[in-house]
C-alpha cells in the first residue's frame, strides 16, 4: 500500500496541504475546480466573509452534483426501459420460447 501523498493547493487566497492517495494531478484539478467556484460566488454576491464565499460555494457544487446524479438515474431508468423493449422484441422475433416461433429446433430460414 502506498504511503498517502502531500500537496499544496491554493483555494481562495489560501494555501492548504492535502494528504490522501489521490494523485497530486487529480488533487489540484479538485483545488482549482473549488477555486474558481468560491471565485464565481464572490465576483456575483455581496459576501464579504470567505467562510459565507465557501459556503455558498458548496451548496452549489452540492446543487450541481444532485442535479448530476438525478440524470444518472433517470438515463438509468430510461436504460432499463428500453432494455425491457429490446427483449420484448426479440422475444416476439424468435417465437417467445427460444424455437423461432415454429416449434422445430431450426435457425430461421431453414
């Protein structure tokens, strides 16, 4: 098992050490996303304190992440939807019972 890594990251003016095994590629794309979006919530609210910016911030990424996950789901249930159709298809095709629809053991067409 590898040790966990250290990375420095700025967020909002601030310079915080992470220590996780995460790559410190990863960690820092992470630190920037957050960066930028404390940034976005300071430049369009009146908030002057960084704890307000960074809970404005959260609720936000945390509103975007719901909004991700209901589409998930959704495509996931429109997923098994049509899954259901494409069976229901192709068990129309070949006679429902595995035979073709004709009763004999034959490939269609023969």
């Amino acid at each position: 098992m590898r040790e966990p890594e250290s990375v420095t990251v700025n967020i909002f003016g601030q310079e915080y050490t992470l220590k996780g095994d995460a790559d410190s590629d990863y960690v820092q794309k992470v630190a920037q996303f957050v960066d930028e979006r404390m940034n976005e919530v300071a430049r369009n609210a009146s908030v002057a304190s960084t704890a307000k910016v960074a809970i404005l911030a959260a609720v936000n990424i945390a509103d975007e992440l719901f909004r991700e996950q209901q589409k998930r789901l959704e495509s996931m249930v429109t997923l098994e939807d049509r899954s259901v159709q494409l069976t229901r298809l192709l068990a129309k095709e070949v006679g429902g019972d595995g035979t073709g629809g004709n009763g004999k053991d034959s490939l269609p067409g023969t």
